[in-house]
C-alpha cells in the first residue's frame, strides 16, 4: 500500500489493518514520517518529528502483535 493510501485511512481502518496483519505498525509510522517529510516544506506545520520514539514504539506493537498479543478494544 503506497504513502498516500495509508495516509487517507482512518484510524479505525488502519487499527484494522494493523490487527488484520495487511500492514504494520512500523508501515503506518513510516509512511506518516514520508508524508510529513514530503509535505512539510511547504507547509511548515511540523517543528518537531520525533521519529524514532514513534518507529520504537511502532516495534514494540509489532513484536507483541507477532506474539499473538491483543491490542486495543
């Protein structure tokens, strides 16, 4: 699934997903830090990006997910 098509998703959708293993957690934040990276020259509405604690914490879910964990609702 591209950038683009992650990024127009709701969370629900994506939380479904993610829970449905068509993407990761790391694929999501991903495609968030190229969009904002893609769109934020011209817009300049992110100051702060703080990529790895979200890839991080993307990893964490990833791993307990693998795991056979249930998250969420």
């Amino acid at each position: 699934m591209s950038i683009n098509e992650l990024c127009t998703q709701g969370a629900a959708q994506l939380a479904a997903m993610i829970r449905e293993r068509q993407v990761t957690s790391s694929d999501v934040v991903d495609a968030y830090l190229a969009r904002v990276k893609q769109v934020n020259p011209a817009v300049n509405a992110v100051t702060v990006t703080l990529a790895g604690s979200a890839r991080a914490a993307a990893a964490v879910v990833d791993k307990a997910l693998a795991a056979g964990q249930r998250l969420g609702p």
